[in-house]
C-alpha cells in the first residue's frame, strides 16, 4: 500500500471490515500514529467518515495521547495509551 510506504508498521489489527495499524514515521519527525481504513459505517474506524475509508488515514488523538496498543473487532476498535 503506497500510503504506508514512508512508514514502519509496528502493530496491526483486523476487524471485521476494517483494519488499524500503528506505525511510525521513517523519515521526519519519526512520530508513531494510528492509520485506520476499511469500511466505517458505524464510525468504526475512528475517523469522522461513516463512508469506505480506501487509504489510510491518521487518527486524531491530539497531541498529548500517544496510543500504544490496538485491537478491533466486527463493529469497534479499541486504543489503550501508557498514560
């Protein structure tokens, strides 16, 4: 997938009909994210879409959350931060 490409994957979960990954960035400020995609149309990707998410995309956690571990089930994900 071309848009994971400039990242390290360290951890993958796959639900039902969506998948979550962290990773962290190989170049630049070499920041660890959570990228959702797949189908969301009960928000289970965590992105504001309710629509098929083709891409990864970036979760907004803010700043100050850093989310180091991730599970998904058929309609849910789960995030748990060490804070």
């Amino acid at each position: 997938m071309q848009s994971l490409a400039h990242l390290q994957v360290m951890q993958v979960a796959c639900g039902g009909r969506h998948t979550l990954s962290i990773a962290k960035e190989i170049v630049g400020d070499h920041q660890t994210n959570v990228y959702s995609w797949g189908d969301s149309q009960l928000g289970q990707t965590g992105i504001a879409d309710t629509e098929l998410v083709i891409e990864p995309k970036k979760i907004d956690f803010g700043e100050s959350i850093v989310i180091d571990k991730i599970a998904a089930g058929s309609f849910h994900s789960f995030f748990t931060n060490s804070k």
